[in-house]
C-alpha cells in the first residue's frame, strides 16, 4: 500500500474517540457543582443525547472529506480499480443506528423526565421541578441518535428552596428505558445582602431568564426594572425590558429597548483604536433586524 494511502487511513482511524451512547445529563449555569441563593427559582438545563452517533456522523463526514482529497491525487489516479474499490469501501460508513425511540407520537419529552433529590446525608428531599413553559417542545418518537440532542429547561421556585437553606443536595434526573443522568451537586444559603454586585447582578439575570422561558413576562419585567435601576449601565435590563415587551406584542418598544441595550454594551466592553467600537452582542443584533420588517 502506498504512503499516502496508509496515513489517510490511519488519520481516520483515529481521528474520533469512542463515547457512550444515548445519555441524560443536568447543569445549571453550565456547572455540575453550584452554590444558589434560595431567593431566587434555579433554572435547571437538562439535555439528552447520543454521543456516539454524533461521533459516526462526524466521522463519516471526515471520511467523505479525506477521500475525495485522495480521489484528486495523482496517487489515486494509477491506483487498479480494484484498488479503488478496496479504499472506497474503507471509507464506506454505514448508516447509524438510530437506537430505542423516547416517548410515544406526540408526547412531550420533558414529561418522561423523573427528578430525586436527597441531601448529602442520603435522606430523600421532596423538590418540585417542572418544565418551564417556554421551553424546546421536543415530541416524542425521540431518537437521540437521529434527531441530535435535545435540551429543556426546568424549574424549581424560591419558595420550595426556601426550606433547605443552608444545606447541600444532590438532584439526578432519569427517564425510560433506564437512562440515568449524572448528580447535580446545590449548595443552597441565605444571600442576607452578602453578595458582591457581580454576583448579585448575575443571580437577577438567570432570574430574567428564568421567567422568559417560563413566559411570565409580569416576572421579567420586575426583574428587569430591578436590573435597571441598581444597574443603570447594564446591558442586562434593557435586554429583560427588550423580552418583556416582545413576549407582550408591542414590537416597536421591545426593540427600542434592544437597541439601549445595544448602546450600553458597546460601551462596556473592550474598544480596540485599531477596529473600532466593540461590537454588541449578536443576540440582540439579531433581535433588532427580526424587529425592523
């Protein structure tokens, strides 16, 4: 086998790691391990995927890739067709397995997820966790390894926090057939007014998030008006004021507000003399020109 031929297969060989298959797994804020406030409702992101079908549809997308690189040497050119034929079906992937279906026809995915939560002692904690109304609505039959990882978001309110104060709790979800996620580690304590302005400003923004995907647009607009009052700088409240509005149908105001947020967040970031003013984020950009038809 010639040169080029032996490392354009070792190259896909390996290229990808094996990973597990179909799986569940919980964060928040994009962590595993979170310290909350029990004033503020915990938005809890969950997602199911199959990891190992992304990897074979990435792989077979690199295989198509190097071999039609190959196909275009002059190597391959004097290669016997039956050659040819032996490097096209090395680079050949079968179809995936698309795996068990989630959920029957039409059924919501979010309401096969179970929650159990306990604290770090072992004893069970009775936590209401529901799907936020705004979340992705994915309907069953679900195949991860199909239709790619679907993610919903949960909730739990201030008020059924309040009674663990203080303590730590470990919060697993699962859904059938036998999928298990991983444990959320929550510590929960008093703020008491001991937060740092960066720490409080953030717990009232995942709250504004919190009440636009459960469209509660009453919630998000106290939020915002609290935002923009103990931060007037902050790109963060205008934004809130931006959902709030939209979530009402009153698209002129919403983006007017966007349109402030985007003012005050080139303001905040970093400018570099060389390119000019630092660019808004492109969330509201595309908020702002879905808003100008």
């Amino acid at each position: 086998m010639k040169k080029s031929l032996l490392l354009l297969i070792l190259s896909s060989l390996t290229a990808y790691p094996c990973f597990a298959a179909t799986e569940i797994s919980l964060s928040v804020s994009g962590e595993e391990e979170v310290v909350r406030s029990v004033e503020r409702p915990l938005l809890i992101l969950v997602t199911v995927s199959d990891r190992s079908q992304a990897n074979q549809r990435m792989r077979a997308a690199q295989d198509e890739r190097l071999l039609s690189a190959y196909k275009a040497t002059a190597e391959y050119a004097e290669l016997s067709p039956e050659e040819r034929s032996k490097v096209e079906a090395q680079y050949t992937s079968a179809a995936p397995d698309p795996g068990p279906a989630l959920g029957a026809p039409g059924q919501d995915l979010a309401s096969l997820v179970r929650f159990k939560a306990m604290t770090d002692k072992g004893e069970a904690v009775e936590l209401r966790v529901r799907p936020l109304k705004g979340s992705s609505a994915v309907k069953g039959p679900y195949r991860p390894g199909i239709s790619g990882m679907a993610a919903m978001h949960f909730g739990i309110e201030a008020t059924d926090l309040a009674a663990y104060a203080d303590k730590d709790l470990r919060i697993e979800a699962s859904t059938e057939p036998g999928l298990r996620s991983n444990t959320l580690s929550l510590r929960l304590v008093r703020a008491d007014g001991k937060l740092t302005d960066d720490q409080a400003r953030a717990l009232l923004r995942e709250q504004g998030t919190y009440h636009v995907l459960d469209r509660d647009w009453d919630a998000v607009e106290r939020v915002a008006s609290e935002l923009v009052t103990r931060y007037p700088r902050s790109a963060d409240g205008w934004t809130l004021k931006g959902d709030a509005l939209l979530g009402r149908g009153d698209r002129a105001a919403a983006r007017a507000a966007y349109i402030q947020a985007v003012e005050l967040a080139q303001q905040s970031l970093p400018q570099d003399d060389k390119k000019g003013p630092a660019e808004a984020p492109m969330y509201l950009i595309r908020k702002i020109n879905e808003l100008s038809d």
